[in-house]
C-alpha cells in the first residue's frame, strides 16, 4: 500500500491504515494514523513471535539467516543470525540449488564423462542397478548425494569449490564403483600401444575415434560393458579426420578398406598403407619403425 508522495505520514515508521482501495500494483491510503512499536508490542503482544528464519535469498543468490520478530506476517525487528544451523544452511542451500537448477553446480569434461558412462551402463547393463542421473533423479534426489558434500557452503559463489565428482561417485557403492572401471573404461588400449580415450557423450554408442593405421591387425571391433557393447569407430586419417565410421571392423577391412586406402595414398603418400591391414604392423607414427 502507498501514500501520495506528499503525505507526511511518509517519515512514519508504522501505520494504522483506516481507508484505503484496491489498488491494481499496490493500494492507495487515504486514511491513516501514526502507531509506535512501542503501541505495536503493547496491543498485540499475544500474537508476536521470536524465531529464526534461514532461507535462500534467490535475489542475493545466497543462504539468508536471521533472527526475526513478527507481528503474523509482518516483520517488526530482524538481526543477523550470526551461527546458524549448519543442517538448515544445507536445507536452505539445496532450496536454492533447485531454484537456479542443475546449470548452477561446477560441471566441467570429467564429470560430464563420468554422468554419461553411467548413463551407458544403465542402457547396456538394464539388470543391473546403475543409478539414474538424469536431471530430472538427480534434482529429485538432491538431498541424498549432494546434501552431504554441501559443509560450509551457503551461496552461489562458492559452489565453484564443491567437489561435484566425489559427490556422484561417493552415491556408488564400492563394487559399482570398480565395475565402472572394467565396464565403461575411459581409455581403451589399440593396437598401435596408444591408450585412447573414449567418447560417451555424443549418443547412445561410444565413439572410439582412432587413425586408421593404429588398428592394423585388429581383426575384431573393440567391446565393453562385458563384451555386451561395441565401441562406434570413428578411423581416422594421417590429419585427424573421418575416413570411415563402422561398427564392424572386420567387413571394413574386406569390403572399404581398398577404396580408403586408394583415397588416402594419394593425398598422404609417405604414410603406410599395405595391401593386408590385418598382417599389417600397426603404428602410431607415419610408417612401422625399421626392424
């Protein structure tokens, strides 16, 4: 409610308001007589309480406590709360994780990595029991994997030192979490020796994206998830780029690998490209190194 802005009732700290109307914003007083604190206390002294609010100030982006007097909904006296509940700081700040969503939390590559092996895992392995960190369960769950990870964090600014793998991963138990490992590796080994990564995040199938001379001799399509999987090759040229993406090595090397080798001889002549790749040495580097 309002005053005109010529009203000296402005300087007034409280108000007893007599007349006033509806008002489309705010309503407009019209009628209205000075009351002291003092008056306050004294008339309604039953219905004031004393207590202590810790909430998220979603303006300030940070835990908000204080200890407060209320006359029912309105606020007569707030102070700081200088050593709030650390369990209703957590509560508060899980409040106001929900509020900005996920985005909020410190995601970096490893993390996002590690949400889509599981997410793999949990397609792959559907008898199992992977957990499910889709948006949606890990927002509903909030309280149960990153509640405990949430010491001495009471605004926005400072989730940017939670540790927000030890959170998902301590959510595993210690056999899903060494099965994560042989199931759903980071790395998987070519034959070239080189230790590849493995590419999780963009689709159903993982991508191992390798140049095509590191897998001379391979006569099978890596698997995981207990062999119950097949990685996506992506075989790569000397410059890094797509030649050929298959799931079946075995039919490229019969069927494409002519055509391919035909292609990329010419445009990389001092690289090595033998007739039979599955005899072939396969090597990292531009040619095998002489024996």
């Amino acid at each position: 409610a309002e005053l005109a802005l010529d009203d000296p009732l402005l300087r007034e700290p409280y108000l007893a308001v007599a007349t006033l109307d509806a008002g489309q914003k705010s309503a407009r007083i019209y009628l209205a007589a000075p009351i002291s604190l003092g008056e306050i206390e004294a008339d309604f002294a039953d219905l004031i309480t004393a207590g202590e609010s810790v909430t998220w100030n979603a303006r300030e982006s940070i835990v908000e406590a204080k200890r407060e007097r209320r006359l029912l909904a309105l606020v007569l006296e707030e102070k700081p709360l200088q050593k709030p509940d650390p369990e209703r700081v957590r509560l508060a700040m899980l409040d106001g994780i929900r509020q900005m969503g996920l985005m909020a939390l410190p995601w970096n590559g490893t993390i996002k990595t590690l949400r889509a092996r599981v997410a793999f895992l949990r397609r792959a392995l559907p008898e199992k029991d992977w957990p499910d960190w889709s948006d949606e369960a890990l927002l509903a769950t909030l309280p149960d994997w990153l509640g405990p990870h949430l010491d001495g964090i009471s605004r926005k600014s400072h989730l940017d030192r939670l540790d927000l793998h030890a959170a998902l991963t301590d959510s595993l138990d210690w056999q899903q979490r060494q099965a994560l490992e042989q199931l759903a590796p980071t790395h998987l080994d070519v034959p070239s020796g080189s230790h590849v990564p493995l590419d999780y995040d963009s689709g159903e199938q993982p991508v191992l994206a390798v140049r095509l001379q590191e897998m001379f001799g391979a006569t099978e399509t890596p698997r995981i998830a207990g062999g119950r999987a097949s990685v996506l090759l992506h075989l790569l040229s000397p410059a890094r780029r797509p030649v050929q993406v298959t799931q079946d090595l075995a039919s490229f090397w019969k069927n494409a690998y002519k055509a391919v080798k035909a292609d990329l001889k010419g445009q990389y002549p001092k690289h090595y490209w033998p007739d039979d790749p599955l005899i072939a040495e396969p090597t990292a580097r531009a040619k095998p190194r002489p024996r």
